[in-house]
C-alpha cells in the first residue's frame, strides 16, 4: 500500500500549502509571507552600494537561503497538487518559478540588472497569500464606485492627455531648448507634471509669456482635479446607498404618495375629505360636491 | 450621361469620406486617425534633435507622404461636398488646410518654428473623427454637473487671482529680487504655483518672513482646494439624481404625505389615539367616536 | 437760489458717483473699474527693471494721470456725500485716499518700496464697483457651505499645525543643518510644504532616515487633504438642499407615515382595512376584530 | 489641627491645578498655556543660530525660569493628588517629569541634540489644557467619517505602498544611479513623492522612457487622490445624516408607503380610476362602487 500512503502523505501537504484553515497550513503561509517581504528587503539593500560592500557575504547568503527555500516550495507545490502543468502554466506558476531562477541564472551568467526586477516580481506572491484580491472585492462599496466610475475617468484622462499635447507642443515652441523644453515629449512630460500638480520643477518656465501659459494651465490643473474626485465621490455614495438599501425617491412615487392628500374639498353632507381632484360626487355618500 | 456618372462617383466619394456607416466609410476614418496620429508622432520626433538629425531623410520623406495624403484628402472632400465654399470656411475645413499647407510652405519659406504649430493643430483633427464632443454631450451627467458648477467655479478663480496678485505683490515686497522674486507678475506666477500646490521650486522664499507668508498661502491653497471639490462633487451627485429620476423629498411634501395621518381624534370612552381618519368606531374599545 | 442749484448739482454727483442705476452712473462705474486695473497693471510693469528702465517717462506720466483722476474722484465723493466725515473714515474711504496719495509722497520722500504696496491696495477698489461681495452673499450655497464647515476647518487645521511642529522638530534632529533644515522654523515650513503637497524642493531630506520621516508625512498629508475637502463637499450638498427646500426624511417622518399602513388586519364584518397596530375594534361598523 | 489646615491648603491647590472651574484655575491654566507656548517659540530661537549666538544669554535665563516654573508645577501637581505615583507614572506626569529635566540634565552633561526633542515633547501638554482631545471628540460628524473611513484608508494606502514599491524597483531599473536614484528605498521615496503630487525635485527622471513610466505614476496618483477624498466625503455625509436623524429612505418603506394608495378600484358607469381607498361612490358620476 506504498501508494495510498504516499496519496495521504501528498494531499497532507496540499492540505498544508494551498488551505489556511489548518494550524500548519496557517503556519506555512506566515514562514512564506516572511520569507517573501525578507526577499524583497534583501533586494532593497543589496541596491545600496554602501550596505552591498559592506555585507556582500551575508547578502549572498541570504538569497541563497531564499532561493533554496523557494526551490523547496516549487517543487512541493507541483508535487502535492493534482495537475501539476496547469499550476505550472497559471499566472502564480509562473511567478513562482521566476521568484526561484534569480539566483541559478546569476550562477551562470554572472550578476545582471534585469534579475533585479525578476527578483522585484516576488512581491506578487504576496497577493496569493494574503487574499489581496479577494479581500479588496468584498469592500463592494469601493470597488462598486471605482468600477462605475471607471469610464468617465477614461474620458477624462483621455481629454487630460490631449489637452497635454497641444499645452505641450506650445510650451515648447515658447519656451524652447535654452530653458529645458529640450523637444515635444519632454514639453508634454512637463504639461503633466504641471497639470498633476506634482511641479518637480526640473523643468520650469522662464520667459514671462511661458509662466503666463503655465499658470493657465495650473488654474486648469486644479479646476479638473476636482472632476475626478467628484465623480468618485458621488459614484461612492450611490453604491454606499445601493448596499444598505437605502435610496432617494423617484418623482413617480411622490406623485403616487400624494394623490390621495391633495385635496381639501370637503363633503356638505356627510363632511368626508380626502377626495380626488375634480371629483364630482362624495366618495363617501354619493352627494353632490360643489368646487371652491 | 457623363454628369451622372460623375454625380454618382462623387455622392460615393461623400459616403466614403463624411459617413463611418459603410466598410468603406469605415475603414476611411481609421486610415485617416492612423494618418494624424502618425504625423503628430512625426512632430514629436523631429524635435529630438538627436532623432531629427540621424533620420532627418525619413521624417523628410514621411512629412511628405502624410502631406500627399491629407492634400488628395482635402481636394477629396472639396469635390465631393455639395457646396464647397461652406466646407472651405468652416471650421474643421480650415483646420484640414492648414493641417496640409506646413510642407508647401517650408518649401518656400524654409522650416520656421511656427510651422510646428501648424502641423500640432493636426490633433484637433482626431475630434472629428472620434466624435468626441458628441460623446462628453452623450455623458450628460459629468456635462451637467459641470456646465451647473461652472458659474461658481469661475467665481472661485477671480478670488483666487485677486489672492494671488494682493500676495503676489506682498511677496515681492519681502523677498525682493535677490531671491528670484524678480517682478510683480514673477510674484503672481509663484502665487499661482503655490496656492494650486503645484510648487515647481524653481522659485522659493529665502527670508524668514516670506517663508512665513508662504506658509499662509499654502495652507489656504489646501483649505481652498476643497471648494471646488466639493462644488463638482455635490452638483455630480445633483446631476445623477435628475437622471436616474430619483430624488430628495421637499419639506412641502412631507407636509402633505403627513396630512393624512394627523387625526387628533381621541375615543370619549378610553382615550385611546391615533385613529384612522373617518373612524366610526374606537379601535380598542368599540365605543362610538363623534366627529370633531 | 444758487444754494439750491448747488444742492441740485450736489445730488446729481451722488447719483453718478454712488448709484449704478442711470447710463451716467454706469459709465462712471466702467471708467472706474478700467482706472483701477490700469494702475495695477501700471504698477506691476513698473516692478519689470527692463520695462522700468525702458518706459520710464510714460509709467511716470501715466501713474500722475491715474493719482489725478483718483483725487478728483476723492473730492467728488467728499462732496457730494451728505456727511463726508463717515466716509472718509469709512473702509472704502480710507482706502480710497491710501490709493491716491502715493504719487504725492514720492514727490516728497522719494519712491520707496513701501509705495508699491500702498499702490497694490487699489485692487481692493474693485470690490467696490462689482459689488463682489454682495454677488459671493448672493451664492448662498457656497457661502452657506464655507461658513459651516468653518470651525471643523479650524480645528483641522490647527492639527495639521501641531503635526508640522512635531514633525519639523524630529526632522530638524534627523536632518540637521547640513541638509537645509537649519533650525526648527524652518523645518516647520519643510514640513507644510509637504503636507499641503506644495513641495517646492528647495529643502528636501538626504539621508534615508529622513526620507522614510518624509514619506510618512506625506502619505499623512495625502490622507488629510481628503479631511476638508470631504467637509466641503458634503456642507454643500446640505446647504445645497436647503435652498431647494428638498431634503432628507426623518426617522420620525417615516414613522409616523407608516402608522396608518402596518396593519394587515382586514374587518370580519364589513371589510374595512388601515386598523391601527391592536386594534381591538374595527373603526368602521365597530365589530370586533380576531387577531391573526 | 495643623494637618487639617495643611489638608485643605492641599485640596485648593489640587482645585486650582487639575479644575478650570474657579477664577485662579482659569488664571492658572492660562498662565501654564503662555508657558508652554513660550518653551516652545525658546526651542525654535535656540535652533536659528544667528539668534543663538546673539542673545544666548536671554535664552539661557528664560529656559532656566521655565524650568524653575514647571518643576514647581510637577512638585505641586504631586503634593496635591491623593496618589502621587498613580499621577507620576501616568501620560501626562511622564510627559510633565521629560519637559522638566532637560536643563538639569544639560548642567551635567552638556547641551545635547537629544534635549531638544525632549523640549519639544512639552507640546503635548498643550492638549491637556485645551483639552483638545475631548473637543475633537465632541465633533462627531468628523471623527465617525474618519473612524467609519479608517478600514478603507488603510487598504487603500497599503495597495499604494505596493505600487510604490514595484514603479520604485523599475525606476531604479530605468534611471539607475546616475540620475539619483541611487538606490531601490530612495527610488521607493521618490515614487511616493510622486504619487502623493509633491514632487520636491530633489530626483527627477532624467531619461526618456523614465520620465514617460513618471507620467504613468502622476496620472496614476492623480486618478486614486480621489478615492480617499471621495471615502472621507461620503462617509462624512452618511454620519452628518445619522447626527440629524435625517436619512434617505428604505425600498421597504416606499413599498409600504404605497399600499395605502394602491386603488385599483374602477367604477362601473363611467369607468374612473383612482379613488380613495374603501370609496363608496364614484367621484365622478356619484355611481355606488362595489368592493372587490
């Protein structure tokens, strides 16, 4: 019964690696949480130079540590589940493979930049384990008013970015090479910075008729940047409203709710009120009813 | 019958060119958006000097070909129109021209800067073709909500340029132009940068006194950034309810729905409240009740 | 009778000088209002050294033009007010004289810097002649929702002081005089600059501790410029929807408009529906009514 | 009866320090605010050294009569409580003991850097006479958007500092150390900069696909600045709502609100519609309804 054993032992260790309702399997998730933000820390501080000098050995070694645990993960992770090329090939298959190779490839072909950023891709992992995703769909309300918001913001970004453009391709004709609006994309990067509001001031306007077309376009900035804002806003109150039920009335429904009050005719002979409008007789007793 | 064959060629060429109903038509408008993307891509290149000068000779050539195009484009769509004068003149006809004419031009006159802007105007050219300002009408709720804020937002900006040359001149005074405050309109440019907390950087107070001073129209550009926020936020959401039919309920209704409710009769018998109107009978004792 | 001729010419000046109602009156507001931007302008091109330096005769001549006229207007209004003493000591009339006088103490003292601002004083004349504070008293909505959200502004704002402070403080110690943040006031001013998101960049923090301080104050001042802008926002739906008289039901309102429908109980006897919660009698034929 | 009299000494001195109630606890609180305040603008002096070396004299003095004044207090404060350790060892008493022992410290050990922070911890005691802690919570609308916000914010900022985190591993990538991104914390640090609109400028992007991914970034900041806004906006709403009882109203209720309306009777002679509820005849014709 060599199979059956090893079954149980495998879907012990599914159990442990993809559920989190088991005290290992909580366990497992928090050593890889750590492990994962201890990878990207390592990445930061390898990136200082000064630190990379100092403690290259222990650095080294860290990202072998990872690496190796990693390698044990992966390889768990096909091992324990029940159709090992559709984990390979789903998006976390990949990113879990790429989190592993950094350090094998840099074995081979020497330290590059571009581990760097597959090292950086780690942080992914951190979406998995967390639940991430899941957890920002349950806010309904934000993820609601974000969705119903999204088109109107494409719009608007849309009409941000031409109105860059020709701000842009402007700024560069006034302004020219001398003062930094060295070509077009360069004007056009410039036109966003401004229109963002973030002004690293890199690149500033020195002629005057230059500052005058950049306040211009600041004066814009800041009057579209409650556009968005507003839209969000709003989108967030109707989809607040929408979850609790809660709601404004319609015009209809006013008009429904008021027809039996409005008028004040009452009867001469039994003095029964709350008649229809341009009622002829009383609801009541069939009398006559004389209008005001 | 050569003048209806001509006719029917032609009325062909109108569908082609001003309708996007057929495949032809269609197709048309896509050659043509690819057309004046690909140009002002152009643009943008041939201000990199470093770009312009190792592939001067094909964005020679290419600022030729997207020339050729546009010039059969707008014979095209003189021949085919029925009067052609009102197209020559109107205002997408004027911007099709002078989208053509930069080529002809710098042939004759050499290439000037203002030539660029010319060939920049190209972009205006894309709104027909994506019939934008229909679709930002067709958003009626973003269009409303703006078009109802757009009275206070413009008096919201007089008040801020009134802030902004009465500081503007305070801080020229203090700063004077040692520290780059160099005029008084220099001075209303910084105030704008400041107050629309934009802050580029590439002037800033020096003195004690007018980084105080700063820091006042700072804090007041932050509580002031709020009011058009607000503003376009709370007419959105206005906006929204007119559309959706949906709406607040006025102190007058509230009257009336509560009309019907306000029985103050009390039964002789029990004391007992709260009857419906026209009771005969009390509804916890069954005693007679006499109208009021 | 020339007393009362004078009276009549007296009255007549009243009416162009301080009535817009009549053609004369408007013309005078109009010349006016063009005076008083005339000599902002003046004053900042004056501020221009190369303009300066270039036109200084006809700025010269134009600032006596303007203090002419001004002074004239300021007799006009002496005399033909009934109790010229209220006016001069009036607001309007304090700042009517400041703005004429300073070409007479130039001529005096010699031109001081102390004059520009005297002369930068003008622009609050034009408060005056568009009524710009009625016209702001007029926006009820937005004055409305300004004044309310006022002292929850107040209250922000003096955090968002006390937070600069404490925050200037540490990064004064962090940072030190070598990087710009020489003393405690001027880590203060840092400190707004960031929170407000201004961030001119003219100090900004160098060593690593200091940059994870400022992340964290910027990250709290993007958090809080949500704070007044949410305030705003919402005082002016509020104030919004007191002006249309449209507003939100109350808990009671709904309570008392559903006594007359909870109850489903229908009369044995003769079918009457709408019995109060317990009803024991059928308000109708007074038969008893079996509870369900 | 020398500890009677020493008893009520005691509970006096208790009154006028810890109660505002009585003329000499008002005077004293004042008196302590003017204090503090004063401590602190002698911090700020003391860190401009210009003023230092000029008058350190005169801040010697007064910091050595603020530390005289507060020792009295402290002393006072624990003679005067019933259970002097329960105050010593509180917030405040530890808060009161560090804002006092920075001159005695710097007798023995010389003028630190560290004494300055613990001089700047004497803010904190502004909130205990200001009882500013209370006020803000007595502004209830304020804090339950804030508290009722809190989840949401706090999400939010974490996918922010996630973002950071990726765009600052690629800008390192892309612009590397020669343009200032020396490091991937210092390229995190300037994301953030970014993100938030702050944008100092003390690192800018200097190639060009770096400064397009900080077009991505700024646009990215600009679109999700509104969703904190937008949260805090409509939150600060619904708990303005709950503060005045108003609210919108509930499916259910307008449902139930209906049902007194729902006529559906039609008479049988001239077939009119809408009469009130339990009619007996029509209001138009005088025709007798029967019931359904």
């Amino acid at each position: 019964m060599e199979t059956s054993t090893k079954h149980t032992w495998r879907s012990k260790l599914h159990e442990i690696i993809y559920e989190a309702d088991t005290p290992t399997g909580k366990l497992f998730d928090v050593v890889l949480l750590i492990a994962i933000l201890a990878s990207i820390v390592l990445v930061m501080l390898e990136s200082i130079s000064a630190f990379d000098a100092k403690y290259h050995d222990f650095l080294n070694i860290s990202e072998w540590i990872i690496t190796i645990l990693f390698s044990i993960e992966y390889i768990a992770r096909i091992v324990s589940v029940k159709r090992p090329l559709k984990y390979v090939f789903s998006f976390y298959g990949i990113i879990d493979l790429l989190s592993t190779v950094p350090k094998y490839i840099s074995l081979m072909l020497g330290g590059t930049q571009a581990l760097v950023a597959l090292r950086a891709l780690r942080l992914l992992r951190v979406f998995r384990i967390l639940k991430l995703a899941r957890y920002l769909g349950a806010s309904n309300q934000l993820a609601n008013a974000i969705k119903a918001s999204r088109a109107k913001i494409a719009v608007f970004l849309f009409a941000v970015l031409i109105a860059a453009t020709i701000f842009g391709t402007i700024m560069y004709l006034v302004e020219g090479e001398e003062n930094g609006f060295t070509n077009i994309p360069k004007s056009i990067y410039w036109c966003i910075v401004t229109l963002t509001t973030v002004g690293f001031g890199d690149i500033a306007p020195a002629t005057p008729l230059g500052q005058f077309i950049a306040t211009i376009i600041m004066i814009l900035g800041y009057g579209i940047i409650a556009v968005p804002t507003g839209i969000v806003s709003a989108e967030y109150t109707k989809a607040s409203e929408n979850e609790t039920g809660k709601r404004l009335i319609t015009d209809e429904e006013v008009e429904q709710l008021k027809t039996v009050i409005r008028n004040t005719q009452s009867c001469e002979n039994c003095l029964a009120e709350k008649h229809p409008d341009h009622s002829h007789f009383c609801h009541k007793c069939g009398h006559e009813l004389h209008h005001d």
